[in-house]
C-alpha cells in the first residue's frame, strides 16, 4: 500500500458491514497527505452525510455535497488534524 494517499473514493463496504463505510477514514488517517481529496459515494443516504459529518469533525475539515448525475460528498484533508492525532496517538 502507497505510505500517502492524493485521492480515496469510497464506494463501500456495505453498510451492514462492521465498520462500514466509516472506517476508512479511522484505518487510513495516517496515510491521507495534505490536500487529500476523500470522495463519499451514495451521498443521498442519510447514513454517508451522519459518515461525512463524523470525517469532518475527526479530519478539523468541511465537506460539500456535489450533485453530478447520483450525488457524492467531496472533502479536502488539511493536514492539521491528521497530524496532531498521529502524535498524540489518539
């Protein structure tokens, strides 16, 4: 697996899943680079925006709902946070 990550799509697992979704971001924090683009697939499901907002507070971002055909929720990692939770281990 690459040490960083420019761009991550995510289109699964299913949301009966243990984790699902959400635990892309808490599995693959480390390896998200400054100015990561996180796309969420499924944007319409109420489930994926609760996942977003959840990533937006962990990763100390925003996240905007674009509307291109099936809708997905895009967000850019700052780095800030993903760095300050590497060091305190959190």
């Amino acid at each position: 697996m690459p040490r960083r990550f420019a761009l991550v799509v995510c289109d699964g697992p299913p949301a009966d899943t243990p984790g699902g979704r959400y635990g892309l971001v808490p599995v693959m924090r480390e390896h998200l680079s400054r100015g990561c683009v996180i796309l969420l697939d499924d944007a319409e499901r109420e489930h994926e925006r609760t996942i977003a907002l959840r990533w937006q507070t962990e990763l100390s971002t925003s996240h905007e709902l674009i509307r291109c055909g099936k809708p997905l929720i895009r967000m850019v990692v700052t780095g800030h946070r993903v760095r300050s939770m590497l060091r305190t281990g959190s």
